[in-house]
C-alpha cells in the first residue's frame, strides 16, 4: 500500500499522517474546507474511533467495512449464490434448456368477442435468463427469470414482436432438495408455481451464463444487496444463514479487535 499525498508506503491517503498534520494546522487557523476534511476523516469533530457506529451490526468502535458479521454475511451468501446458480445452470444443460430454446406459456389475454379475458398459449424464443435475480428465493418458486420475445396479433390483425418474461420450466426450478441436500416440501401440482411455468419445446444453448464468474462478483454483488435492501443483523436474510453462537462469535470478535484499535 502506497499514500497518494507523501508516497509513503503503509497507510493510505485517509490516514496519512502528513495530510492529517497539515489539515489540524489549517483548522486551526481557521480554515473551514480542513475542518470538513478532518470531519470526513473522523478528526476534529471530538469523536473518536470508538464512538463510531456500524450500520450493519450497530455495534461502536467500527464500521460496516470491517464488521466480522458483515464479512461473515458476506462471504456465505456469495458462497451460496454462487452454488444456487451453478445447480440451476447443471439443470438447464441437463434439460437442454437456454437461450434459443422454444417454450409455450400462459398468458391472459382480452377477448373482443366474448368481452373478457381468456388464458392463452403463446410460443416464444427464449433470449435472456435473468441470472442475476436467481438466488436460493428462485428454488420451487414461479419468479419470471426467463425473458422471451414472440408474435402477437391484435384485433386489427396487425402482427408485431413482444418481450415477456415468464417463469422457469419446472424441470429447472422445482428441486426435491436443497443446495444443502435438505428436503424440500413439495409444491403441489395445482399450484400457480407449477401452472405458471413455461414449458420447452425445443432445445437451446447451455442458458447463456458466464461461467468465468468469480467469487470476487457475487461478494460485490452482495455487499450491493446489503446496501439496496439494507441488511443488517437483525434482518431474517441474516438470521436465516448464522446460529445464535455464530452470531455472538462475531460479536465478541468485534469487540476485541475495538479494544486493539483504541
């Protein structure tokens, strides 16, 4: 680690020692651009380190950047969205089931003669799966991952291109177990999750993912979710995954590297 301001090696720019000197001479003359710079860096406003407050564990004397829960969240659920996919893609080359592939789905749609709505079938090319929506919430659910395009032709027999997206085929999403070898309950057969589901008609290609995703994206893909949802740890998405002993193990692992810091 190389300083942007000295070019001293072993700290950063926010915690350099030059700049940080140079910044409380300034404050002290009265400058008040150094006195919001000191601010940011948790200098010159009279609260210390350890009065910092995390928002993910609410716990003081840290931030969420080094939070043993926030870490431990973070990696484990990169680990397990990493899994889910991974079994889900197995199913779709298992099943010849991807990008290019032909499927039949429900849709509601307006009858002019009848005057009312009526459950059809149309036909659609399937051209994106929406991967990065696909989590452990996708298994024997009726999530609309799958985006198709296909002809639709109105009542003034003009004929165009649609986009829709529909849920997974059930070969794909329905598992009888978890990524844990758990059981799962199973989902009956006239639930809307099994009705809703797209059905192949043709093969297609291996479901378009990117297998070169490395962990490194699903950890910034979850630190995002953790600000997008904001997670913390008292949310069930972070009880779901951690016992009360692992929780507590965090807890005081935290404290004791605050005390270190002080």
């Amino acid at each position: 680690m190389a300083c942007t301001y000295c070019y001293h090696e072993g700290h950063n720019r926010r915690t350099c020692p030059t700049l940080t000197k140079r910044l409380e001479d300034d404050a002290a003359k009265g400058n008040s651009f150094a006195k919001t710079m000191l601010a940011q860096r948790g200098k010159g406003t009279g609260h210390k380190k350890s009065t910092r407050r995390c928002s993910f564990c609410k716990q003081r004397g840290h931030d969420r950047r080094s939070c043993n829960h926030a870490k431990a969240y973070i990696n484990k659920r990169a680990s397990e969205t990493h899994a889910v996919r991974a079994k889900f893609y197995d199913k779709m080359v298992e099943n010849e089931f991807g990008i290019g592939s032909l499927v039949a789905f429900q849709e509601r749609d307006w009858c002019y003669l009848d005057n009312r709505y009526k459950a059809v079938t149309r036909t659609g090319l399937v051209r994106r799966i929406l991967w990065e929506d696909i989590t452990t919430s996708s298994v024997n659910n009726s999530q609309q991952l799958v985006q198709v395009s296909y002809f639709y032709t109105n009542q003034d027999d003009v004929t165009k291109e649609m986009t829709k997206h529909v849920p997974l085929p059930l070969c794909v999403s329905m598992w009888s177990h978890d990524i844990n070898g758990e059981k799962l309950e199973e989902i009956p057969h006239d639930s809307y999750r099994r009705r809703n589901a797209a059905e192949i008609l043709s093969a297609g290609g291996a479901g378009g993912r990117n297998t070169s995703h490395m962990m490194t994206d699903f950890k910034k893909e979850t630190v995002q979710y953790i600000k997008d949802y904001d997670v913390d740890v008292w949310s069930h998405e972070f009880r779901r995954l951690f016992t009360h002993e692992q929780i507590e193990a965090f807890t005081a692992q935290n404290e004791k590297e605050n005390q270190q810091d002080v």
